[in-house]
C-alpha cells in the first residue's frame, strides 16, 4: 500500500510531505540539531557493526554516480 502525497476527502488537511515536514521542524525545535548529529553516529556505528568497515569504501565508490533507473 503506497503513501499517497495528496489528502484524500473533502476538507482536505495536509499533505503526507506537508505533514513530514512539520514533524521534522519540530523534533528540531524540541531536542536541536545536536539530536540528528547523535542519531546519525549511532546509525553509523550500527552499520559499521553490522557491515563492516569496507561497506563504507563501497558506498564510497558509487557516491556521485548517475542512477540507471528512477526509483518509484
């Protein structure tokens, strides 16, 4: 089941980008930037756990490179 970007019905609301965005404003405005700082370096280490160090020297490699198909 896809997430549709327009509200559905009569009245309308907001749209489900509308509402991400306003979501993600106000995480920022309650913990502050050094919250996604925190988050991004535990997902990180995660990874790293997870993968290992040479995953991120092949991410590193396609970086920048042009995508063969639009994702949907």
């Amino acid at each position: 089941m896809a997430i549709q970007d327009q509200p559905q019905g009569p009245g309308g609301g907001m749209t489900v980008r509308e509402a991400g965005k306003r979501g993600g404003e106000r995480v920022k405005a309650k913990y502050g930037t050094e919250f996604y700082e925190a988050i991004g370096r535990k997902g990180g280490e995660a990874t790293k756990e997870k993968y290992g160090p040479s995953f991120y020297e092949v991410i590193g490699q396609k970086g920048g490179q042009k995508l063969k198909r639009k994702p949907s």
